[in-house]
C-alpha cells in the first residue's frame, strides 16, 4: 500500500486569510470568526504533518503540492 503524504496548505497570515473570508462576501461574521479560530488551532498542528505549503500564490502554491506528490 502506498504511503501517506500529508501536506497542510496554509494562509500567509491569519489577517489574509479573514480578508479573503470577508472577500466572499457570504460569510457571516459569526462563521467567519468560527474558521478564524479552528485556522489558528490547525496552524498550530502543523508540526504534524509531512510538508507545509503557504498558500500566497495559488499558481506556485498548486506547482509545489505537485512536486510534492511526484515524489
């Protein structure tokens, strides 16, 4: 069986990530502070995983996990 990769794809900043939240404009603010709080928890475990990729440039962002998986 193959081997699990485990990559977590994380915001630049938690301050991005509430104006890309904010930026869809579907998101309450109630739901909005919600992800903001279980996206500091999650950032906190990434020493979990195998990789981390900051997600800053979608184009760069999807190329790395690419590389990633390749291996």
């Amino acid at each position: 069986a193959p081997e699990a990769v485990l990559v977590f794809i994380m915001p630049p900043t938690v301050e991005e990530l509430e104006k890309r939240l904010r930026g869809r404009g579907d998101t309450s603010e109630e739901q909005i502070a919600m992800r903001l709080e279980r996206a500091v928890w999650e950032m906190e475990q990434r020493h979990w995983y195998d990789h981390v990729v900051v997600n800053d440039d979608a184009e760069r962002c999807a190329e790395e996990i690419l590389k990633l998986i390749a291996e």
